[in-house]
C-alpha cells in the first residue's frame, strides 16, 4: 500500500475502501471464507492520527473532524515528533457521537492493511483493548472509539448480526472475505446489504420514512467519439444519455448530475466469468455522431445497440435514463453496484430469507466437497 514504491505511505496518499453492494449471493458464503458485523448508521470516514493530532476525512477526501484522541499520535500527548501514524476506517455515528472502528489500515506506521481480514480484525480489537479510555471521551479523547463486533458468516453468526442489540443504530450488514487485504476504491473483498429490519434507509429516503417516489442516481457524462456515455463510480459505463436531454439542461462533457432511473429500465448483465454481456432487453438506442462533433450535430440511429466498451466493463445497464436534478459541484458518481442494489429493492428485493437459503447452499456444497 506503500505509495511511489516508498515503505511507509503518508496519510493523504491513501484513500478509503468503499464496499461493493450485494446483488446475489456469494457461491462461497460461508463461516470458513466470509465475516460479517452489523454497520453503524453514519458517515464513512478515515481516521488519520499523526503528527500530534487526530483528522477524520469523509469518502469525498473533506474534513469532517479535527480533534486530539489517544490514538498513537493522535495529540501531543500520545506523540508529536515521530512520522509514523495511525489509520482507521470508521462510521461516524452522530447519535452518541462514537467513531465505530470497522477496519485498520495503518497502526503506528505498519501497514496492517497488507494482511487479511481475520488478521486486522485480530489486531484492531487487541490494540484498542490497550487503550481503555479510547471508549470515553474527554480532553484528550474527544470521540470515543469502538470496535464493532465481528461474526463469522454462519447461520449462528449472521443471525447474530441481523437480529442483536447493538450499542448504535444499524443500516444494513458488512460481509468481508477473510483472506482479503484493504484494497482502496470499490472492493468485491468488501460487500453492503441491507433491508428494513437493520436499516431505515433501505430504499434512499430523505427521512427514513417516505422513499423517493422515483429511483435517481448520480453519473458522470463522457462524450466519447461524438457519443454521450453516462458512467458511474470507477468509470463503469452504464447508460447512453439522450441528446435533447442533454442539450436543454447544457450538459456536457465531465458534467455530474442526477438521472432519473425508469422501472423496467436496469438490468444487470454478467456471464459465468463476470464479464458483462449484452442482454435481450432493455437495450438503448445509442446516440452517435462524427468524431469531434459538438451537440448540434449529435443524432439518435435507428438500430439500437450497446457500445462494446458496455459488454466489457458495466455491472449494469439502464435504458432510458433522463436528467433530474443538478449535483453540487463536488459530487462524485454512484457506483454501479448501488444503482443496481437500489433497484433491486423496489422491484426484487435479494430478502434475509434468500440470503439464508443461499447461505445453506453453500454450505451443503462444502459439505459435499
């Protein structure tokens, strides 16, 4: 994780991972290859101790906190003049104002993040048992820090995760493969579901309450070869956009804005190996036009086909995506997978219960095996 071929990485060298989001079950889901622990309502962030203060960052790399913890070299008091520092992945959880400790990426300059899973957790929960007062907060601990209980993905364990009291409120469950290692950006080693039992956002709800009577999405536009391309997070291409669309709301080439995702509109296409593949329905006429032409002269053909760049690299694509509404200025596109999940829970759901059939039949095939 060391950047520029360096030994130890500095902290604004490294970003945070961010989970893929379930859409089927894992073949291999299980006690012996996955973990799971409940998530924590809240915002992602990465925790920085160094230099003698304590920084928590959101996924869009802002400032959401600057404060002294006892972390190592999180405040004058815990180590100002070494250049070693601490990482953690957290949740910010507003409600008893607790950072809730998901993984650790650094810890005293060592990159615990090149070692698996079950390794990390092992030493999360070993090194903060040696700071106590990290769970109060005070003067020199303004946020208290918690390790977030950790089962193994049996029937038992993920019962436990599902159905137990925690200390925070939940949104949804964290599955993480045992013998994966922090990877930055979107991790299939890293894997989010939810649905109405653990979390009050299973469906995006401005209140918890009332869903948004529409599905929408933030994408990025890519004007490739005279081809409006709408792309999500990791530059997954999912969806052509449609010229008029873009022309009477001026949008162009690197613009981020919200789209309107119709029913019937998404499907998710992948073969045996991943790879996507062009399916039967919902396929989208592709706007096309010159190489170098501008707005003006982009056309809509008559025979609709998906670009090959489609079969190769989107999880998921979305026929009939309109403009919604604009994004702030420092917006960042959805993931694929996010649309999809989102999607999934308006039209089919993937239930607690599929998530148990599947659990035991991939038991029964280790069984087997």
């Amino acid at each position: 994780m060391a950047p520029d071929g360096g030994n130890v990485a500095t902290p604004v060298n490294v970003s945070a991972v961010r989970p893929e989001w379930m859409l089927e079950v894992p073949s291999d889901l299980g006690p012996e290859a996955w973990s799971v622990m409940a998530k924590p309502e809240g915002e992602w962030t990465l925790v920085v101790a160094a230099h003698g203060k304590t920084v928590s960052r959101r996924k869009n790399g802002r400032t959401l906190h600057e404060f002294a913890s006892v972390l190592p070299h999180g405040s004058p008091q815990t180590g100002t003049g070494s250049s070693d520092f601490s990482m953690l992945q957290c949740v910010f959880h507003e409600a008893d104002q607790t950072y809730y400790v998901v993984d650790v990426v650094f810890w005293k300059g060592l990159d615990v993040g090149a070692s698996d899973f079950s390794f990390r957790q092992f030493w999360l929960h070993s090194k903060l048992a040696e700071i106590p007062e990290i769970c109060t907060s005070g003067v020199g601990n303004k946020y208290r820090f918690q390790p977030i209980p950790v089962f193994d993905c049996s029937m038992d364990g993920l019962g436990q995760a599902y159905s137990a009291q925690m200390q925070f409120v939940k949104d949804g469950l964290l599955f993480f493969f045992k013998t994966g290692h922090y990877e930055e950006g979107l991790s299939p080693c890293l894997l989010a579901w939810k649905d109405a039992k653990t979390s009050r956002f299973p469906i995006d709800s401005p209140d918890g309450i009332h869903p948004y009577p529409v599905q929408t999405c933030v994408l990025r536009i890519s004007l490739v070869s005279g081809t409006l391309m709408l792309r999500a997070l990791g530059d997954d291409l999912v969806g052509i956009l449609n010229v008029e669309d873009a022309k009477a709301h001026a949008l162009e080439n690197g613009s981020v804005a919200r789209f309107a995702v119709p029913s019937g509109g998404l499907e998710v296409v992948q073969d045996e190996e991943g790879a996507a593949q062009t399916g039967t329905a919902a396929v989208p006429p592709q706007a096309s036009a010159r190489t170098g032409a501008g707005l003006d002269t982009l056309a809509v053909p008559a025979a609709p086909t998906i670009p090959e760049a489609a079969a190769s690299v989107a999880h998921v694509w979305i026929c009939g995506l309109r403009f919604h509404s604009a994004c702030r200025p420092n917006a960042r596109p959805d993931s694929s997978c996010r649309v999809a999940f989102q999607y999934a829970m308006r039209h089919d759901p993937l239930t607690i219960e599929k998530l148990t059939a599947g659990l035991a039949c991939a038991g029964n095939d280790m069984e087997l095996r």
